[in-house]
C-alpha cells in the first residue's frame, strides 16, 4: 500500500497545524470578534431609569442605539474563510452552532423587550388621559 504523491499542495491546518493535502481541508467560516460586551456600559438599570425618566439613561441609550447601530451596519463582525482539517471543522461547527446563536439570538430578544416595555413605559407618563 503505497501512498501516491497528491496532485494537490500541502496545507497547514490553521487550527490544529495538522499537514493535509489542499483537497482533504474544509473551509470554514471564522467570525471575528470585534464586537464585545463593552457596548458603552448599558444595563438593566439604564432602561428602568429611562422609564423612569431619568435623563441620564436616556442619553446612555440614546447613545448606545446611536453605536450600535452604527457598529453593525459598518460589518464590525469580519467573516474569513480559513482552510481547516476536517476534525477542526467539526469541531468549529459546533461552537459556532447553536451556542453562540442562540445567545446572542437571546440577548437581542431580552433587549428588544425591555426596549418596548421602556417605551410603553414613557409613553404612558406623556399619553394621560384627562
Ligand atoms: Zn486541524
């Protein structure tokens, strides 16, 4: 059983540095991630205050929708396409599957409500009915 000399270049894993043959490798997608939970220091807090019309949260949010939007619109997350083994292709669909998606899925979800329910909240001090 002789292994035949493959017609295809030698690459490196960028994972693992496992040497394969270019048509063995699997191409993955990598996210970078830029975007951290620094988001201009935004809490649950911020949101109570900005129903409570505290002018300071509001500001803090105003600025933040004013960031974030800002950020994600401007691609801060990079997709690169990296050549991997196929056991660190395996292993990097699974992180990056459900875990990270459904968190961030979450996160987006809690924050969309306490966004409406602050809204709700401030329009009922505006909207009196006499
Ligand atoms: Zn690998």
């Amino acid at each position: 059983m002789t292994r035949k000399t493959s017609a295809y270049a030698i690459r490196t894993c960028k994972l693992c540095g496992k040497r394969l043959p270019a048509n063995e490798m699997v191409a993955v997608e990598k996210k970078n991630k830029a975007r951290g939970h620094s988001r201009s220091g935004i809490s649950l807090m911020t949101w109570i205050g900005a129903a409570l019309e505290d002018k300071n949260s509001r500001s803090a949010i105003n600025r933040w929708f004013f960031n974030s939007s800002k950020r994600v619109y401007k691609g801060d997350v990079a997709v690169t396409t990296i050549r991997v083994c196929p056991d660190c292709a395996e292993e990097h669909q699974k992180l990056n599957g459900s875990n990270k998606g459904f968190f961030s899925g979450c996160l987006t979800t809690i924050l969309i409500f306490f966004f409406i329910v602050g809204v709700l909240l401030v329009a009922s001090l505006f909207i009196r009915v006499p």
